[in-house]
C-alpha cells in the first residue's frame, strides 16, 4: 500500500461527499437504511451506493452493525457535547435548559435523512449497539441535572427529564410524517419544555432571550 493511503482504490469518480471514505459510507448507510431497511441494506450495497469498493467499506467498518452504531452515536454525541458546555457555564439553568432542547432538536432535524428514527429499530437492543445506548444515558443524565437545577424536586427530576426529552424527539417522529422542523419550531419545542416543568411564565421568557445568546456564543 502506498505511505500515507488508506483503504482501496474508490471505485468510480471522487468522494460523494467530498469529505473522503468513512463519510461516504454513513451517508450511503443513512440513505439506505432509513430507505431501504437496516435488515435488507446489505455492505456491498452500501459501498456501491458510497462509490467504493466492498473492501474499502470494510477497512473503516467490520460489520454493517458498526456503521449503524457510528450513525447512532452521531445523533447523540454531538449533543453531549453542548451539554458539557452548558453545564459549566454560569446563566440561569432554564436558560440552558432551552438552549440544550434547541440543539438537540436541530441535530435530529439536520442531514436528508431522519436518522434519530433507527433508535426504534429492534436490533439497537442488542449488546453490540451497547455504546450507543450508554451515551443516551449519558445524555439523559445532563437533561435530568438541567431539570433539577431550575427547581424541580429530586425526585420528579428524572420524570421531568424524560417528558423534555420526549419533546426533543417527537422531532424523528414529525420527519417521518413529512414535517420538516424549522429553527423556530426548535425553539417552539424547548419553550413547550419548559412549560411542561411548569416553570414560571417569567423565567420561561427569560430562559427563551438567554438561551438564544447562548447558542450564538455556542456557535
């Protein structure tokens, strides 16, 4: 293999994505799968699909599972880390709060595809997608510690959580009727959040003006 080459010749033409092989791949998979079906997307239907040979495919990904568990974790990963930044700063924490609800909902509304609709596939149950499962959690974790801090009793907070939390992802389910989730829809849903934690009318505007400029620093 020649110094500082990766992988197998590409089949045909440049990358799909111009941003080389492995992304390719996920956008072929994503395409696929969300299209096609996990079970009836095969590896050399991903690699033809990404403009690559199979064994290409196969020097970034072992196994069709792994390409699905890289797509999973990049609907949540990034999340995580705008949750890590919030957590450390200092506004008042529905204005986090808001601001972690809008990026979520952009995330699972970008790209051409509604991957955050794999979560409901019967194999993400299964040990191998473990990882994925896990940094979910995680996710959950820096939502319930958001909900506490805006005064939400210990013990409703994990509740709470997972009502603002199933907001933030009716998104997949708006995507697979169609409905294209905009900015303002975004921030439409974490508003809806707050008032689901039945905060106060004052401090959900507040949380709304503050939460806007902390995702303009953010960005």
């Amino acid at each position: 293999m020649t110094p500082g080459r990766t992988g197998r010749p590409r089949a045909s033409g440049s990358s799909p994505t111009g941003q080389g092989t492995r992304a390719d791949v996920l956008a072929a998979a994503a395409d696929l799968f969300c299209t096609r079906g996990y079970a009836s997307a095969s590896t050399h239907a991903i690699a033809e699909a990404a403009g690559i040979r199979q064994a290409s495919l196969y020097h970034h990904f072992a196994r069709k599972a792994d390409v699905l568990l890289a797509l999973l974790l990049d609907t949540v990963q990034p999340s995580l880390d705008v949750a890590a930044q919030l957590l450390a700063r200092d506004e008042e924490p529905a204005a986090r709060l808001w601001a972690l609800c809008v990026s979520d909902v952009r995330l699972l509304a970008s790209g051409p595809h509604n991957v955050g609709a794999l979560y409901l596939l019967p194999e993400v149950s299964d040990e191998q997608f473990a990882p994925f499962r896990e940094r979910r959690s995680e996710l959950e974790t820096a939502y319930r510690t958001l909900v506490a801090a805006c005064g939400i009793d210990a013990a409703q907070s994990w509740g709470g959580a997972q009502l603002v939390l199933a907001l933030v992802e009716n998104v997949i389910l708006q995507r697979k009727r169609g409905i294209a989730p905009t900015d303002a829809k975004a921030a439409e849903i974490a508003s809806a959040a707050l008032r689901v934690l039945d905060l106060d009318r004052a401090v959900r505007q507040r949380a709304a003006d503050t939460g806007a400029r902390i995702l303009s620093a953010l960005d």
